[in-house]
C-alpha cells in the first residue's frame, strides 16, 4: 500500500483527486492500479508498450525510482509515490 | 537582437488569431519579484512556479516559488529538477493552493514562447515569459498551450 501524488497537470484524469491510496506492494503495481482506477489517466501514463511515458518521472520519497529498483521498487504503507512531469523550455 | 518582435513570432508554435480567456492576475509585489529574479538571473535562464487560486474566469497569483534552473545551457535553456518539482507539489497541496503556472526568463529575447517551451507545455498551466536585457528592461507575457499552440492570455496587474 501507498499514498500516489497526482501531479496538476494529470489531475483532469483523477476527477481532481491529488491523493489517490493504492494497495499494490511495488511501485509497478502501484502505478498499475492507478491505471485500472482511472482508465484515462493511463494513456498519459505508459506507452502502448507498457513502458513509462519517458516525459513522466517517478519519485519514491525523494528518490527517483531510477536509483532504486524501478518499478520493481518496493512501497510500505507510509511510502508516498510521486508522478513528475518533464519541466522544461528555453528560448532557442 | 533582431529588429523586431514579429521576427521572432514563429507561427508554428504561436496562434495570434486566438487568446485565452482566463485572465492571469497578480498584484504589483509579485510584479516586482518576478523582474527582480529575471534581472538577477541575467544573462542566464531563472525559472519557478506561480502558485494561487485558479478560478473560471481568473488564475489569480499570489505567491512566486523560485526554483533552480538545472539545464546545461542556462543561457538559452531552462529545466525544473524532478525534486523540485515534487517540493513544490507538496508545498501547494500543504497550502491549499493550485499550481497556477511556471515563469521563466528570456534573456535578451522577447517575451514569446519558443518551440522548445512548446514541447514540454501542459495545457493546464499558465507559462509566464520574462523577457530581460543587459539594462534590466523587462517585459513580461503570458501564455497557455491550446490545441498544440500557445495562445496569449491577457494579465492584470492589482495595486
Ligand atoms: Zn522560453
């Protein structure tokens, strides 16, 4: 179980929720209910192969899952799981 | 630079037949800090987020929260550390405040949005542009992505 935090610019798909508890024991199961829970929301988060849109980032605490085990991440109960969206520009 | 704005307007990435109907507000305080950190930035990128209350008709601002630029080429170039980005989520929720927009400076360069701002622009957010020089001249634009293209969205400065 885990507390995922919907970024602003996803929230359209959660019907506003911010906080969305899910029961899944890694951070992939985790992110993939939140998929079956709001069907809309998972286009924006994976790729038709399955795989993690490359603009979205997934935090762990303040670890970006990267640095830990990806979505094999393990998450207790106190976890909070974090969606980041690329922010980026400049003018050239 | 060059001569003037409309050579900068690359119309692939602006729609100048439409404008956003939400107004961007904030008062002359928030004004002021935002041309003090594109000043202070110069001649290199500085970016943060605009945090308030969004409403139907408004996204009134009422605080700015700075971030670091984090891109390799600050000169032309900015980009938002993933942790920052979390941070300021968390701080907004905390706050009962919506993450109204992201502002970043255009350093000897109009306030108009690039292609490469097009690229990574949610349609939810409010993208204010600081366009600053070498005299701390400054002019600030505001714009939101709409069917793949920025649109202008009119600002209104309080007293
Ligand atoms: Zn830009």
């Amino acid at each position: 179980m885990a507390t995922i935090i919907i970024p602003t610019p996803l929230r359209k798909f959660t019907d506003n929720k911010a906080k969305i508890i899910t029961s899944g024991k890694s951070v992939g199961e985790s992110i993939t209910q939140l998929g079956e829970l709001h069907p809309d929301l998972s286009k924006h988060l994976f790729k038709q192969c399955g795989t993690l849109q490359s603009f979205l980032k997934i935090y762990v605490g303040d670890r970006d899952i990267k640095s830990l085990k990806n979505e094999e991440t393990p998450v207790k109960d106190e976890d909070v799981i974090s969606i980041i969206p690329a922010i980026a520009g400049g003018k050239i | 630079m060059k001569a003037t704005v409309e050579e900068y307007l690359d119309l692939s990435v602006v729609d100048i037949t439409k404008k956003e109907q939400v107004e961007l507000r904030y008062n002359e305080a928030i004004e002021a800090e935002l041309v003090q950190v594109a000043r202070n930035g110069y001649p290199y990128e500085i970016a943060g987020f605009l945090l308030g209350k969004k409403s139907e008709d408004a996204d009134l601002v009422s605080e700015v929260y700075p971030v670091e630029n984090v891109a390799k080429e600050q000169e032309r170039k900015f980009e938002i550390h993933g942790l920052d980005y979390l941070k300021v989520e968390a701080y907004a929720l905390e706050n009962k405040l919506d993450v109204i927009g992201i502002y970043h400076s255009h350093p000897d360069y109009p306030a108009i949005p690039s292609k490469h701002d097009l690229e990574f622009a949610q349609s939810v957010f409010a993208y204010a542009i600081v366009s600053v020089d070498g005299n701390g001249d400054t002019l600030i634009n505001s714009w939101k992505k709409s069917n793949k293209k920025f649109i202008q969205q009119s600002i209104l400065i309080r007293s």
